[in-house]
C-alpha cells in the first residue's frame, strides 16, 4: 500500500512539476501568439499561496496543458467558380482540356457512389470516386464539331475512285500498319514504333492452286483463312522504314518462291496432300469393286455425291452433317434408299 | 527449270507496290487489271510543322472570365483574387524556377544523367567558361546566338589572353552585340513573370546615360582592322540606345567627314534622341529635318521605324503649335511612300494631339475608322503604348464610353492582346475602361460590365473602388453595396479608411421599407461585420484604422435603422466607456436616432448613456434631446441624477414645471 502510494505521489509530483516547467515557458514565449493558458495554473498558484502549511495531494492523471495555439487569420476566399457561371456559357472555354473532376467548377449536380443507409448517394464534394475516373467534360459535341472544324484544313478531300471496300483493294490491295508513339518524357524515342504490317489478301495475288499451295505452306499461321487473309509483321530491324523494306522484300520472295517449282516437288507423296482428293484413292478403288460386284454402273449423279461426301469428311472432319451425307451416299450407292 | 520466275510476277509485284513508291507532286496509280486506265489521283499531304495540330486546337479555346488566369490554380481557396496575391503568387512560382536553376547551376557535378533523346540543352547546366577552356570563334557565335552577354564577354577576354585569333566579321558581330546589350545581361526570357511585372517605372527611368564609355564596345570598335560603315552604324545605334548622345553625334560627324554611308536604322535612331541634342522646339524640328535631308541625299530608304522615331521627337516636342500639323503631314508623307504606320505611330499621334491642356482632338475616332478588326503583330517596342493611351483619351480626354468599346474590341481580336504589354498596363487599361463605365453607363450596364472583369481579369485599386462606392450612393443602387462588400473583403480592403467611409457614407442613404427587407438584412450585417473587422484589428498594426466621428455616426444610423437595435446599443456602450477610440465624437443625427430607437423600445438606460455622451461631446442640441428623453420616458432617480451631473439641475425642474403649468 504504502509503497504505491509513494510512487504514485512521486509520479504525480513529476508531472506537477513538469506541467509547471511547461506553464512557466508559456509564460515566457512571446506575447505576439494568442495564449490559451489554462486556468488551473491561477487556481493552482492561489492554492499554493493559501494553504502554505498543506499542500494538496492530487492523485491521478493530469489533463494534458494545451500547448499555445497561433491565431490563425482567416483567408477571404473567394465563392466556387460555378456561380458565376451563366447558363449559357462556353463550356469549351472554362474545361478546354482533360482535367481531374472538380467539383466547384463542374456546375452539374452529380453524385456518384454507394449510398449509407438511408441517404442519397455521396454528393460531387469531396467524391474521391468522381475524381478518380476519366471523365470526358472536355470532349463535349459542340466543342468536338468546333475542333474538327479547325482541323479540316488539314484534311485533303477523298480520292475520286476509292468509294467503297472493293474498289479500294482493288487499287491498294496492300495495307501497311505502323504506330507511332507520345510520351511525356525526356525521351520522345519507343522502340515499338519500329514494329511495320503487312496485310493482303491472297486473292489479290495471282496465284494458281501449285502456288497457293507452297504460299500457304511456307507462310503458316500467317495465313487467315477466315479473312482470306496474309499478315507479315517486321520488328527485326531498329527502323520502321527498313522494317518496310523487309516486309516488301518478303512479300516478294514469297510470291515468287510460290510460283517457282522446285525440282524435287515431284516427290510429294499422298500423305503430304493438303487435301483429300477422291481420284485414285482407296475409297474409289472400293467403289469401283462395288460397281463391279453390282454388275451395273454407279450413276454419275450418286458417284459425285459419293466422291463429295467422302472428301468433306476427310477434309472437314466428322460432324452430324458430314456423316449423314456419307450415309446418305452410301445408300444411294448400295441402292437402299 | 530451277527458280523461273513468271515475267507477269513482276509486272503485278510492281502494281501492287505502286502505292509505296514517291513520286510526282499528285501520286496517281494505274491499275493494269482493267481494259480503261482508271487514274486515282491522291491529293499531296498538306504540309504542317510539328504544332500546327496544336496551334489549329487551341484557337478554338477562348477566354472565360468565371475563373482564373491558367497560371493559378483553378480552386476557391487557391485562386488569388487580391492584386498582391496576384502578384505574390505569380512571382513565387516563378523564384521556385530560379531556385531551381540555381541550384543545378551551382550543383552541375549532380545532373550528369541525359535519357533525352533528342538532347534537350536548356535542361542542363549551363556551361561555365575558364581560363582552360577550349574556346573558339564559334563559341562566341553560338553565345551571341543564345544572347549570353557575360559569358560571351569572359569568352573574348579568354580568347584574348590564349591569343586565338578571331576574324574581323566575328568582330563586327560581337561589337552589334555588346552594342545593343551595353555589355549587360538581360533579363532571362525565361522569367516570364519578372517580365510582366516590371513596372513602367523602368521605362520612366530612362532618359539618363547609361552607355560605357570606354567599354569593350569601343575596345572592339578600335581593334576592327577597318572601322567601315557597319563598324560605325553598329556603334551609333548602340550609343542613341543608351542616351550617349553627345557622342553618338560626334560619330556621326566623322562618318560625314570621312564619307562613310549609314544605313536606316541608323539614321532612325538619330532621329529619336535629336530632342535631346537641342533645346528649343524649332531648333530640334530643325535637326530632325536635318537628319532626314540627309538620308534622302544618300539615298537611304526610310522604313516604318523612321516614321515612329519621327513621330516620338516630335512627340517631346509637343507644346509647340506646329506640332500638330507636323505630324498630320509627316503621317500623309509616309502614306505615299508606302510604309503602313503601326501602332507606335497612332500612339504617338495621340500623344501629340490629344493633350491635357490642350484643343479636344477626336483623332482617335479617325484612327479607330482606320484601323478597326485589323489584326496587329509587334512592329516596334512603342507599340505596347497605344491602347493604354487609347483608353486614356476615351476617358479623360473624349468621355466617350462607344468609342472606349471598340478600342477593347479591338483589343480582343485575333492576337492583339499580347499587345497590352505588361501587368502595369493592363491594369491602367481597366481602371480607365472601368472608372469610364462607372461614370457614363448605367449602374446595370456598369455591374455587367463588373461581374465580367472582376477578379480574375482585373481586381479594381482602392481609388477605383471608392469612385465605384461613390457612384453607387449618387445612384442609390444599393442593392450592388453586398457584393462589393464581399468583393472588398476578398481584394483586402477592408483595411483601407477611405473605403470604409465610402461604404458607411453609402449605407446611411438607405431607406428600409417592405420590399427591401433581404438587403436591409444585408446592410446590417455589412455594418456589424465592418465594425468587428475594425474592432479585431491589433493595437501595434501599421494602419490601424481609428474611428472619426462620422464613421461612428454613419455605422450608428446603420444599424439602428436597419433594425440591429442591440447591436447599435453595443457599439454604443463601446464608445462611452472608451471614446479615445473615436477621433472626434459621433454625429448628432447618429445619436438622435438612436434616442429615438431607445425611446421606441423604452430603454431609460441607454437613452441616458446617449444623452450623457452628446453633451461630452460638446453638441448643442444635447440640452434638447435630455428634454426629449425626459418627457418621453420616465426616468428614474438614478438617470434623473446622471443627467443632473451633466447638464445641470434646470432641464429636469423644467420639465416638472411645464407639467405641472399645464396640468
């Protein structure tokens, strides 16, 4: 008990003492700040000076002294900007570029966020969420038409005999791509902007089947079928213009290696066919075989129904429909159906 | 056959990178497919430089005065209103530039790391020269390009000492060089806004030689090994620029003696300093006159800077009577040979037609016709002078508000708002625009005309506020008096006396009736709040505002009319216990209203307070008013005894005694 006591009056005569060091100071820093002083230190001095024999026993915690605050003078600020906006104003002239939300100068009343229980979703003050996605107030319709007006002198008229797409690949069958890049940096260089595309389409190029076979197989998935389309993409050189140059020179060397016939093309064998062909296969040999063993001849009819139901399914695969078409063959053949 | 290549293959190779190749100014391609040559003619690129997209973009954008110049920030608590904000704000951003420079200066050993690609020269430190560096002729060509003065001086010096040799035409480079800078460095283009900001007082400064006799100008004017005609005219021009023109003369008599020819500029700057070389208008006239025979005889064409260096001597020279005629036919004879006068020209026609105490001139209004939606680019560096002046004219020599309208739209067409000059003149500009307005137009028209300029183009100086605060009374649009108030607080003038008074004076016109509750309202606030601004000022403050006698009695009459009562009554009280706050005392009408308030609201006690300061203040009518009070009201022992003290025993005993009579 008594032990804690002591300690417990030694600690609070410390910080009696301390608060007192600290009052003291206050007292002696400079009468320009406003003193916020706290008023025990009156009614402590008083206590001292009355009750000289006792001194009072205060235990607890001590409420900690304000420290002195600076007046701060109020800045007159000015009303927010969109007051003074009239209704019919200029849009373009007060956001002319892309520019963070901001709430006193956008003079709509949105409000944008996941309501509290009870209340309306968050007002534009202060909305963090509105600040934080793009918004598109500079790219208002009036002012976009104001700005392609500007630009049109810029812009030459469309050539005369490039009205639609078949025209225009007729005339241009080969289309280059190559992107430049801006950045906001030091450097204004990006190596992606070396990267050029080739695009054509193989019906442009005269190519007989002998071509567009060995085309397609020296080009690989460059090819798609889908769009009848043949991409080649340079990047292997620093400069956008040599990788120009290289896909040209690519395209060429395709091209003519396509129609080139190498002299050991000869030895291509059955299985490297990229499609199944019917004649002189295994499937006509049967038929023939069937037909003899029938005595009468096929129909022409019912051979070439034969002859395509079997190529699709080799060449397109095995679905419902590539197999009820053989089926059906089958049994015109077999004379069933 | 190993590797034939079909001979059609090249012939469709070539078609289909027909469209590749460059050629011809229009590119046209011919397609071999079809049996009638289809030609598809693309028209040429339009050749743009780097910004043109830019530059076409931005002429779209205009300005919008709800919000600030784009150099601030666009915040409400941000965005400076006051013009020492203005300033303070544009100028710090500025001196963290310097700072900036300064340090990777000072520092260069640090900003070693270049990734720019292309190099950018102006983010790194500049190079500084020694006694070991290596230097040559084209050092010195590439300093004066990038107008270095100091350094391209340190350059020669050490060029001399290492003993390169530098070439005569180099010479004659530097010599134009040093000649036009006065071996001084100027003012970084940099700092943009030290630029704006430099005041007019600088150009009022310069009429004083300034040139360096003796400085390495002459020095290298001495060492050329011909002194020729471009040697001389370098080293006049640079003379007349800085008022050295005893001696720029004195050149130019060599040049005579010795038959060297002078070209224009020469000449022109001559010209401009001749009313320094005479006194006596037609003595000066007479050099000018001079000057020009001279370069008619010598066959040198005169170009648009002798028309304004003709038009600026004559200018000084402007209270002699033929002054005016001289100028019209200087003006017609420029006009046949061909040369368009700028606006330096007009700005100096108006100077020497329109002056103070002189004929009203309405030159102006020719001008005008002449030159209205005709876009200017500087011409010549007096060309900043003119719409300033034009204002002036409009203003206080010609009042004419129609005339003052189509100097601004003028002044807003196309690009010649960069012809304003600088911030100084841009604000004498407005104040003249603004405190026409105010006189001419009619308070609407003029508050449009405010709420469009004000803050953020123009903030109005205390003197045009109180001419504002004036017009407002003598029109009794007191409605406007809250918004200027809030404006006043913002610009900070509430701490300027003047204005106070005005705004109080303004106040006391105001009849409170049913339909104007809202701005009495208003009114009341304003004063209390002007009231508590004063109050809150320290003791110690530079211009502190002390209270006069009106001041208090307009605030008096404010609020007791505009139904603060209380708050009257506080003041009130404020003044009796401390009067040294006031200079002089409050008004009498202040305080008969504010008995009559008391009175209505039967207050004995501050009707004694108000009777009590009266007669310590001295009024005559105290006596009265003690009358007023007592007949009204009932007065207990104790005011019967503070009125007593003060007056002496006669009023209250006859006041009983006219009861008494004529009960």
């Amino acid at each position: 008990m008594i032990p804690v006591v002591e300690a417990a009056s030694k600690m609070s005569l410390k910080c009696r003492l301390f608060s007192e060091f600290a009052r003291q100071q206050l007292f002696r820093s400079s009468p320009a700040c406003g003193l916020h002083i706290s008023a025990t230190y009156y009614a402590e001095s008083k206590a001292v000076a009355e009750d000289e024999e006792f001194r009072t026993l205060e235990l607890g915690g001590r409420k900690i002294q304000r420290r002195a605050q600076r007046i701060q003078r109020e800045m007159p600020t000015l009303p927010p900007r969109y007051k003074r906006q009239a209704t019919d104003q200029d849009w373009g002239n007060v956001w002319p570029a892309p520019r963070s939300f901001h709430p006193a100068t956008v003079p709509l009343a949105v409000r944008q966020g996941y309501p509290a229980k009870g209340q309306a979703p968050p007002d534009k003050w202060g909305n963090a969420e509105l600040m934080k996605i793009p918004n598109f107030l500079h790219l208002t319709p009036p002012v976009i038409e104001r700005q392609c007006e500007a630009l049109k002198k810029f812009c030459t008229p469309w050539p005369a005999g490039l009205e639609n797409t078949e025209k225009q690949e007729k005339h241009f069958p080969v289309t280059m791509t190559k992107s430049s890049y801006l950045h906001s940096s030091p450097s204004i260089r990006d190596p992606k902007s070396r990267i050029v595309t080739l695009k054509v389409h193989l019906r442009s190029l005269n190519l007989d089947t002998h071509a567009r076979d060995k085309l397609l197989r020296l080009v690989g998935d460059r090819y798609d079928p889908a769009t009848d389309c043949l991409t080649l993409v340079a990047d292997r050189c620093p400069l956008s213009q040599q990788n120009r140059d290289y896909c040209h020179y690519l395209l060429t060397v395709l091209y003519n290696e396509a129609l080139k016939t190498e002299p050991w093309e000869h030895e291509k064998e059955v299985t490297d066919n990229e499609r199944y062909v019917w004649q002189g296969s295994p499937s006509e040999a049967a038929l023939k075989v069937i037909a003899a063993a029938k005595g009468e001849p096929v129909p022409e009819a019912d051979v070439d129904k034969y002859r395509d139901a079997v190529a699709e399914l080799h060449n397109e695969g095995e679905d419902e429909t590539t197999l009820a078409k053989y089926r059906e063959a089958v049994m015109k053949i077999a004379g069933i159906a | 056959m190993a590797g034939a290549i079909p001979r059609c293959s090249v012939r469709h190779l070539q078609r289909l990178f027909g469209s590749c190749s460059i050629s011809a100014p229009v590119r046209s391609v011919r397609t071999s497919s079809c049996n009638r040559a289809e030609e598809i003619v693309i028209p040429n690129r339009i050749p743009r430089s780097s910004t043109d997209i830019l530059e076409a973009l931005a002429s779209t954008v205009g300005r919008d005065s709800s919000g600030p110049h784009y150099k601030y920030s666009d915040d409400p608590y941000l965005t400076p209103a006051s013009n020492v904000a203005k300033r303070s704000f544009s100028l710090s951003k500025e001196s963290g530039r310097k700072a900036a420079r300064w340090i990777r200066d000072k520092h260069s050993d640090l900003f070693t790391h270049r990734p720019e690609d292309p190099f950018i020269e102006a983010f790194y430190p500049k190079i500084s020269f020694t006694d070991e560096s290596d230097v040559s002729e084209d050092t010195l060509r590439e300093l004066m390009q990038k107008c270095m003065v100091s350094d391209a001086i340190q350059v020669y010096q050490i060029c001399k000492t290492k003993g390169v040799e530098l070439s005569d035409s180099v010479r004659q480079e530097l010599l134009e060089f040093l000649g036009y800078y006065n071996c001084e460095d100027a003012l970084d283009e940099d700092w943009v806004e030290e630029r704006w900001y430099r005041q007019g007082i600088m150009s009022r400064d310069r009429i004083r030689n300034t040139w360096k006799d003796h400085g390495l100008a002459e020095e290298l004017f001495k060492s050329l090994s011909h002194q020729g005609s471009p040697a001389y005219c370098a080293l006049i021009r640079g003379m007349t620029r800085y008022y050295q023109v005893d001696r720029a003369w004195q050149m130019y008599q060599e040049t005579l003696e010795k038959g060297i020819p002078l070209d224009t500029e020469t000449y022109n700057s001559l010209i401009r300093v001749a009313s320094l070389m005479r006194e006596g208008s037609d003595l000066r006239w007479k050099l000018v006159k001079e000057i020009l025979t001279a370069m008619s005889e010598a066959g040198v064409r005169p170009n648009l800077g002798t028309l304004n260096s003709t038009l600026e001597s004559l200018s000084q020279i402007a209270s002699w009577r033929q002054t005016k005629n001289l100028s019209l036919q200087v003006m017609a004879e420029f006009n046949r040979l061909g040369i368009q006068a700028s606006l330096a020209s007009y700005y100096f026609l108006l100077i020497i037609h329109c002056r103070e105490r002189g004929p009203i001139s309405h030159i102006l209004i020719d001008i005008m016709n002449h030159i209205a939606d005709k876009e200017f680019s500087i011409q010549d560096p007096k060309d900043t002078f003119f719409f300033v002046t034009a204002m002036d004219v409009c203003r206080n020599h010609l009042h004419s508000k129609e005339l003052a309208k189509r100097v601004d739209d003028l002044l807003h067409t196309g690009n010649n708002y960069m012809l304003i000059g600088d911030s100084y003149k841009e604000s004498i500009y407005y104040r003249h625009y603004f405190a026409l307005s105010c006189s001419t137009d009619t308070v609407d028209q003029f508050m449009e005309l405010y709420n469009e300029l004000v803050p953020h183009i123009y903030t109005p100086e205390p003197g045009v506020m109180e001419e504002l605060l004036k017009a407002l009374k003598v029109h009794e649009a007191l409605e406007y008096l809250p918004q200027l108030w809030s404006d006043m607080i913002v610009f900070d003038h509430t701490s300027r006396e003047k204005l106070l008074m005005s705004v109080l004076s303004a106040m006391t016109c105001h009849q409170p009736s049913e339909d104007n509750t809202k701005l009495t309202e208003q009114l009341a606030t304003i004063a209390w709040d002007l009231w508590t601004r004063v109050q809150r000022m320290e003791e110690d403050r530079r211009n502190k505002i002390t209270w006069s006698g009106p001041m208090i009695g307009d605030l008096l009459t404010t609020l007791v009319r505009c139904g603060e009562y209380s708050k009257g009554v506080e003041v009130m009280q404020k003044i009796s216990a401390d009067p040294h706050i006031v200079l002089g005392s409050a008004t009498v009408d202040s305080l008969q209203t504010l008995l009559d308030a008391a009175i209505g609201n039967d207050e004995a006690d501050t009707g004694v307070m108000v009777v009590v300061y009266a007669v310590d203040a001295g009024h005559q009518e105290a006596a009265d008013m003690a009358k007023k009070l007592g007949s009204s009201l009932t007065l207990n022992a104790e005011h019967r005894a503070k009125l007593t003290s003060v007056l002496g025993i006669d009023i209250i005993a006859d006041l009983k005694e006219k009861e008494i009579s004529e009960s």
